[in-house]
C-alpha cells in the first residue's frame, strides 16, 4: 500500500500516515462561517484538503473514508448581518451554504462525506459543556460557561507551541468580571430576545464558537479521528481550544491524530485586505471570466505549507496550460495515476511537484502527436495515466471543462502555410516570410513551436482569430 507522509504541525514533523482504522478513515476540516461570499484565501484550504480527501479514497478507497466540513450557521457576524440588512438569520444562512457549496464545487471540489450545521447539535454542545463542569475543567458564571484554561496546563497550548504564561501576555483577550483567568475561553453565553438562543441549564443562550467543532466531531467521528485540517490562521485560538475541550472531556480518546494547517494567501505580493482594494471572492473572479480549474491550478502550484501569491499572470500561464494539456488529454479515457504522482502527492501533498510531473508527461506526449519517434514508451497508455493523474488532483474532470471548447479553430491552413515557407526559405536561405509569419502568428496570440518534426501552432490564452483573416483575407479560420 501507499506511504502517506503528512506534515504534522502538533509534532512539528513528518510523519508516516497510519489509521487509526485503515477502513475507517476519518477526516475533520473546519468550514466557513456563514454570512458572506467566500473570498480567495477562504477557498485554498478547501482545494488543499480536497486533494488530501481524493488521495485517501485513492489509497484506501472510496468507502472506507470519511470526510466532514462543518458550517457555522450561529455567529455574531450572522447577527450582526441580519440586523443591518433586516432579513432573517435563516434566509442569510441557507443562501450563504449555498453560494459556498456552488463556488467551491466551481474549483472542483468534492463535497464530504457530512456538512453539519452548527445549530443542528446544540444538544450535543450543550451536554459537552456539562461534562466540563462536571470534570472542573469548566465553570458557570453569570450565564455563561467558561473553559479553565488553568485545569490542563499540562496540555494547553501544544499545537501552536506557547506556554499559558505567555499566551497571556501576548494576547488580546475580552477582559470580564466573570472570568476566573483572561485565557479562560467562552463555550456558552446568553442571549437577548433578540439573538437566536436555546435552552440550557445556565438560561437561553448560545454556543461559543469552538465548541461547536468539538461537539460534531465527536458526535460524526468518535472521541478519536486521524486527521483535522484547516488554515493555520485557525492554529491559535480556535484549534488550540478544541483540543483542550474534547482531551478534557473524553480523556480516554486522543481527538485528532494528526494536524495538517495550510499557509496564508496573498494578492501581487501583499497580503490581501479591503482597505488596500486587493480583496475579491471566488465569484467575482468566476464572474470576470477565470475559470474554476484555472484557480485550482494556481492554488496547487504552490505548497500548501507555503505562502501562496494569486497574480493575473498566474492565471493565464495556468489558462494555457489548461488548454494544452485538455486538448491533449481530449478522447481519452482516464486507466489509473502514474505510481510517481501518487508518491510525490503522497509525500505530503506535493502538488507543485506533481504539477511538474505533469508537465513533463504532457512534453512525452506532445513530441508523439508532432511525428516523434517513441518505440520504448506505450504512449497510448501514458494518455490515460496522464488524465488519471490530473483527476487526482482535481483538474481535467469533465464537470470543470465547460470554460474550454474542444472544437477551438481548426489551424491546419496556417500551419500548412507556415511548413511551405520554411521549406523554400530552407532553399533559399532567405527566411524573411518565416519570420513575418512566426511575428503575425504570435500577434494573434499562437504560440509557434518548429522542430524537426514539423510547425506547431497552440492557441494562448490572448488568442485572437480576427488577427488571423488579417494575414490571409480569402481565408477565414474556423
């Protein structure tokens, strides 16, 4: 079987990937917060861990894993939006999930296994917090519940690797008569008639944010699951306290296993904010045109424990790229990954080196089409590798193909026109009509590739057929 290695952030190294139940694999991924479209870096996570997802199914099967992406559908930033726009919290909410779930499933996502909804296990949070209380590792006060971060010093602050002492120091926590100690977190608080709020033993109230994960994860995955994911914005403190809740209120289980975080995005170079006019969502890209797998691709041509830099250029390299490789891989029936893709996603999701692998199949196959000689490789099977490949990392699937059209020009004329004139200027030595060629052909947006094997022409990105009427008027392109 495949050696998964996965970057473990509570240990700070590698590590083989062993289940805790090899047919039972469990996956946990912190989700969006519900009142907004998603903007750009909120959807890297969900490619990153997507590919994770795909490659567990690939190795131990579709079966045998199990993937949960929670909502969260209680938040004062809900509130907060349903005050200013005075409609209802549930009309916001049920149209949020589904903008989220269009957008992402634009970028070739696959949905999990379980989307839960935070106001569908109140229950279950609020028994959690009574479990705490019970065990000292919680206290009611003045109708909220708090978490004592001084009852597991022992364990506090691991992931992110601070001490207590110093996390007090440097962090900007609510300060509050009822709080025994600034670090101590809220997993209950009340609310006024005009909140949402449930019952509970300490009145109407509502959870605190990270609560929530670990009582759905509990409740989906057990007190102990393999892997939680999600950005590393979220390490400290959102993280760091589920792991204190769900260790102290199932110490028999282990919560997660493994830790994976991914690095930040930035736009041109700078990090992304309104104020510096930087800041769009997934849509108003899609709406601009850019299709949903050339955003994919950009996203996974960088490490995902990298830092990654979304610019224009970028996606129209990967736009053309895109193109290549679906006219390549047009026809073709997808058999099964090249072994050495698999290892290099395996070796903690190396995506960008995949990619690269990628390119040099593309290259193989390229040569073949242009009359290239290949006894020792089966090329019609490389095809097939190929595209299965590219739908390991979510590219080349039929469903994110509407943006390319397979039958694009025919540019057999111009590539006909351009081999006569390289052969009389090979004759002649005069190569001044080659070169008028090559320069109106690039103006138009081809690239021209010439080889031994002959003239290739591949439309980029900024191709522009009316350009080409202008080198041939009797001639239209189509």
């Amino acid at each position: 079987m495949t050696t998964i290695k996965l970057h473990n952030t509570r240990t700070r190294t590698k590590e083989d990937f062993v289940p805790i139940d090899e047919n039972n694999v469990r996956m946990y991924v912190c989700g969006p917060t519900v009142y907004d479209r998603a903007h750009l870096g909120n959807a890297r996570p969900v490619v990153v861990f997507d590919v994770l997802y795909r490659l567990l199914r690939h190795v131990y099967g579709t079966d045998h894993v199990k993937y949960v992406r929670n909502f969260t559908d209680v938040d004062d930033k809900i509130n907060a939006r349903a005050a200013e726009s005075g409609r209802a919290i549930g009309d916001i909410t049920e149209e949020t999930i589904g903008w989220f779930l269009d957008d992402m499933g634009q970028l070739g996502a696959l949905e999990p296994d379980a989307a839960p909804r935070a106001t569908q296990y109140i229950n279950q949070m609020i028994a959690m917090c009574e479990l705490l209380i019970e065990k000292g590792h919680a206290y009611a006060a003045e109708g909220h519940v708090l978490f004592a971060v001084d009852s597991w010093k022992e364990g506090y602050g691991k992931l992110s690797g601070r001490s207590v002492d110093d996390m007090i120091a440097g962090a900007r926590v609510e300060v509050a008569p009822y709080k025994k100690n600034p670090m101590d977190f809220v997993m209950w608080k009340p609310s006024s008639d005009d909140l949402p709020g449930w019952e509970s033993p300490w009145g109407r109230g509502r959870p605190g944010w990270h609560i929530e994960c670990s009582a759905m994860a509990k409740e989906l995955l057990g007190v102990s699951f393999d892997i939680h994911g999600g950005g590393n914005d979220l390490m400290f403190p959102h993280h760091e306290n589920e792991i204190a809740q769900s260790c102290c209120a199932n110490p028999e289980g282990d919560f997660a296993k493994y830790w994976l975080h991914n690095e930040m995005l930035q736009v041109e170079g700078k990090k992304m904010s309104k104020s510096l006019g930087n800041f769009f969502t997934v849509r108003d890209l899609l709406d601009q045109g850019v299709p949903g797998e050339v955003i994919r691709f950009v996203f996974l041509s960088t490490h995902y424990r990298k830092p990654m830099d979304w610019t224009e250029k970028k996606a129209k390299e990967a736009e053309g790229v895109l193109r290549k490789w679906r006219a390549l891989s047009s026809g073709v029936n997808a058999t099964v990954p090249s072994p050495k893709i698999v290892k290099l996603v395996s070796a903690d999701l190396n995506t960008s080196a995949a990619i690269t692998e990628l390119h040099k199949i593309a290259g193989v196959l390229q040569a073949f089409e242009g009359g290239a000689d290949m006894p020792e490789i089966d090329v019609q099977a490389l095809y097939g590798e190929f595209l299965a490949s590219a739908h390991l990392l979510g590219l080349l699937s039929e469903s994110l193909g509407d943006w390319f059209d397979a039958s694009e020009i025919d540019l057999s004329f111009y590539i006909e026109q351009l081999s006569f004139a390289r052969q009389v200027a090979m004759e002649t030595k005069d190569f001044s009509e080659v070169d008028r060629l090559k320069l109106a052909y690039i103006d138009a947006g081809l690239e021209v590739r010439m080889s031994k094997a002959g003239v290739e022409l591949v439309q980029t990105p900024s191709f522009d057929a009316k350009k080409l009427e202008n080198i041939y008027p009797m001639f239209r392109p189509g």
